[in-house]
C-alpha cells in the first residue's frame, strides 16, 4: 500500500477544498425538492388557465394557494443559497475569534440533511442550553475541525445504521461541554478510536487509524484544547467534548 503523508497544513488545504465540493453537491440535493414542488405547481396552474379563460372564484382562491406556496419553496431555494455560500466562506475566510456551539450545531446540523439517511432515518434530539457562553479558539481552525468532526459522525451514523442522535450542551465554571449518544446502534470502533488520536510534531499519515478527515478533526480539537473522550454500553456510544472557554 502506498503511503501518504500530509503536514498538518497541507491536510486542511486539502479537506477545505473538498468540504466545497461536498457543499455543492447538498445544495444540489437540497435543491432538487423545491425545484421539483415549483415544476408541479407551475403545471398545474398552466393548465387551470388553459382549461378557462374566465376563472372563476374557486379557482382564483386555488391559484392563490398555489402561489403562496410557490412562494414558500423559492424562500427555501434562497435560504439554501446563502447557507452554502456562507459555508464556502467560512472555509476560505479568515479564522474566526469565537465559536458558538449552539449556532455551530444548529446549522451544520440542519446542513447535513443532505444525507438522506440523516434526515429520513435518524431521530435527532437536541437539548441545548441556550446561556452558554462562546468559546475563544485557541487555534485558527477550531471552527472548521469541529464542522468536520460533525459530518464524520454523521457518516459513521449512516455506515452503522444508527437510529438516534442525542446532542446535549451544558455550560461549565471552565469549558463548554458537549454530550453526543447514540441509540439503537453503537458508532464504529473505528471511529471511536480516531478519537484517541494524538498528533505528533510531524505530518498526519494516511497509514494511521482512522479517515485523514476524523484524524484531522480530532487533531485540530485537541490541539485548541478540546478534551475528548468516549464510552460504549449495550445500546449506543457516547462522546464528550468539553471546549475551554480561553
């Protein structure tokens, strides 16, 4: 097997130019829904119309309806829009000063749908304290390893055919701390131990255990000082992370 061996800069180059090519290809999937509802509806309204030329009011109030909801799926083609040009900038941006764990999650979350195993099959839970402060970075790509530790969880949700995601946050004296469990299905062992991945001063392998993408992720995490642990029991998996304030 060839060996591959990425410095730690060189990794992030390569992931954030991926992470856009995994951007267009949601929104492509996101967009196909709405486009398909406008399609229907512009169908519809044009043989209404071809049917009379003189509409009466029954079909006036429809075609209000109608476009009230045409209205509805452009707004989701819009939101959709600018979700996925404000991720591309936030892989080529400058780093940003905080991280809003509650924000963070909300959005990639919402993001990640794409998966359509994530959105029809998994039942996701988020219990999250709305009073927690934001967490000062101690390192420039804090934002984007945990963006991709996300979506590596979510693929290994898919892989495992996991029913339940369980996302808590609490605030701490000292850290923000975040609780994932899994129900129905324990993430991989795999997985699980890329979390007990410790970088050394040298390039990232692609002989070591685990995706170069976890492998990073959980690099860049524990390099600003995130501590990350886990445990498995009969039905699930658990992971903590616990973000220091400074």
């Amino acid at each position: 097997m060839n060996k591959v061996e990425l410095e730690p800069e060189q990794a992030i180059r390569l992931l954030q130019a991926a992470s856009v090519g995994k951007l267009i290809g949601g929104l492509i999937h996101n967009i196909n829904g709405p486009l398909h509802t406008l399609g229907m509806e512009m169908d519809v309204m044009g043989f209404l119309l071809n049917k009379s030329s003189d509409p009466n009011p029954d079909i006036l109030k429809d075609f209000a309806k109608r476009l009230s909801r045409m209205g509805e799926e452009f707004e989701k083609l819009n939101s959709m829009i600018r979700q996925a040009a404000d991720r591309a900038d936030t892989y080529s941006a400058l780093p940003s000063a905080y991280l809003n764990i509650n924000h963070l999650l909300r959005e990639e979350l919402e993001f990640l749908k794409a998966n359509l195993y994530f959105k029809h099959h998994v039942e996701t839970v988020m219990d999250l304290q709305e009073d927690m402060k934001s967490v000062s970075p101690r390192t420039e790509h804090l934002n984007l390893g945990f963006r991709w530790f996300l979506q590596v969880l979510i693929e290994d949700l898919e892989s495992n055919k996991i029913s339940k995601l369980s996302l808590k946050t609490r605030a701490g004296a000292k850290h923000s701390n975040l609780t994932v469990r899994t129900e129905g299905g324990s993430l991989s062992s795999t997985f699980l131990a890329s979390i007990q991945y410790e970088a050394g001063p040298g390039p990232i392998s692609s002989t070591e255990l685990g995706s170069l993408e976890t492998l990073l992720a959980v690099s860049i995490l524990k390099s600003s000082g995130v501590t990350v642990d886990h445990q498995s029991f009969s039905s699930g998996s658990e992971i903590r992370l616990a973000f220091p304030y400074e």
